[in-house]
C-alpha cells in the first residue's frame, strides 16, 4: 500500500507568513508523529497524535506552531507569523497502533524555508 | 531526559568491507527501545534494525547487526558486506514507554566507496 505522503514537498515562505504542512498517514495506522529536522541534524520530537486525539504536544517551540488531526487520519501543521528559525525540513511518521516501541513510517518531509 | 549522543559526525568505508557506528544514550528508565533508521540523499527516513531493551540477544537484519551493551548505555550498529546503497545519513533513535516522543542523535554520514 501507499506509504506517509507529505505536501507540499517545499515551501518557501516570507517572514510573517502562515504555512500549512500536510500529512497523510499510511492508512489505518492510529499514531501519527511530527518532527522537526534542522539542516545536519537528527529530528526533533514536535507533536503526537493516537487517532484525533492530540496526546502530547510538548516538543511544539512555541504558541505560533499548532498541529491537528481532527478525523483522526490527514494531519496538518500550521505554523503563525513564521520566522527565519523556522527553516527546516518538517517530518511525519507514522505507526500501526498506539504507543510503545514501533516501527515508525516517516514520509519525505516537507522542507521549510522562510526568508 | 533522555539523550542520543552519536561521536562520529561522518565515517567512509570500502564496498564489501564492514565499518561499525557508535551511539550511546542516557536514561534512568529500564523499559525503552533502540532503533537505527537510514536516511538516504533526499529520501525519505526507513527503518534498519530495532533491539527491545529487555532481550539480552543482539538484534540481527541480514547484513546489520547491533552490539546492545545495556549496561554500557551502547547500542552500536555493524554492517557487513558494505554495500553502494548503505550510503545515507544513520541515525540512532530511542524510545521509553514513559514517553510519547522518539529521540534522535544528530546521525552519521556513511560514504561506501567503490
């Protein structure tokens, strides 16, 4: 079957501009995971999702960054009033069920540039 | 809270030989899961090997295996038989049961050479 799909695959944003990150999970699998993954780094823990339910949103920087997932499958990250720290490559994965140790299926990203 | 600490920034290796790329972590859970994932030259991030922490046995994926040193804190990944395609960025991740999050060191680049 299809594997984690992200849109769009980059993005080039103007300082104080609103994005939108897409995500489309493998279907069926019930956790969904944002990272974030600056340039020569490993990913960041942003955002965890079991179904619509948003479990953990510790990781999210800051009040401007908001993730939902409100059917419980496509998820989006929207981020406010971007900044030039903002600039990254924003990841999705997903897994088969609930917490615990997985297999996480990552999609190809979603690279963030803000000038 | 936790960490991943990866000292080889980059590593290069001649195809059929074996090369060995180091991770150690730091926590104070007992129960938690270690993963090595590969992310190749503008692809998307796959899963190599993941050892649970409590079997004792080393996980083994065909030509990759990991040294688990639970006591040690290291969980190494070998690759025999390098091959051209294991060129990628690997990164070394773990995963308690106490959190949602998974945490990853800052990854090595492996270059296999012909």
């Amino acid at each position: 079957g299809a594997g984690v799909s992200q849109s769009p695959r980059y993005k080039v944003a103007k300082r104080g501009q609103d994005v939108a990150l897409r995500c489309d999970p493998i279907s069926g699998h019930v956790s969904l995971f944002w990272y974030q993954q600056a340039l020569g780094q490993g990913p960041e823990f942003l955002t965890y999702f079991q179904n619509e339910a948003q479990l953990d949103k510790s990781g999210l920087p800051s009040d401007r960054f908001f993730a939902e997932r409100p059917e419980g499958s496509v998820s989006t990250l929207k981020i406010q009033r971007t900044q030039q720290e903002d600039s990254a490559v924003y990841l999705c994965a997903s897994s088969l069920v609930g917490r615990g140790g997985e297999t996480q299926y990552f999609g190809p990203g979603t690279r963030l540039l803000v000038l | 809270a936790q960490t991943v600490t990866q000292s080889q920034p980059e590593m290069s290796v001649q195809e059929a030989e074996t090369v060995t790329l180091s991770c150690t972590y730091d926590t104070s859970e007992n129960n938690y899961y270690l993963f090595w994932y590969k992310q190749p030259p503008s692809r998307q991030m796959i899963l190599v090997i993941r050892q649970e922490a409590y079997k004792q046995q080393n996980a083994t994926e065909n030509r990759f295996s990991v040294n688990f040193q639970k006591a040690a804190k290291s969980f190494s990944l070998k690759i025999s038989d390098s091959q051209l395609g294991d060129t990628a960025m690997y990164f070394c991740a773990f995963y308690s049961y106490n959190n949602n999050d998974m945490r990853f060191g800052a990854g090595t680049r492996l270059t296999v050479k012909p």
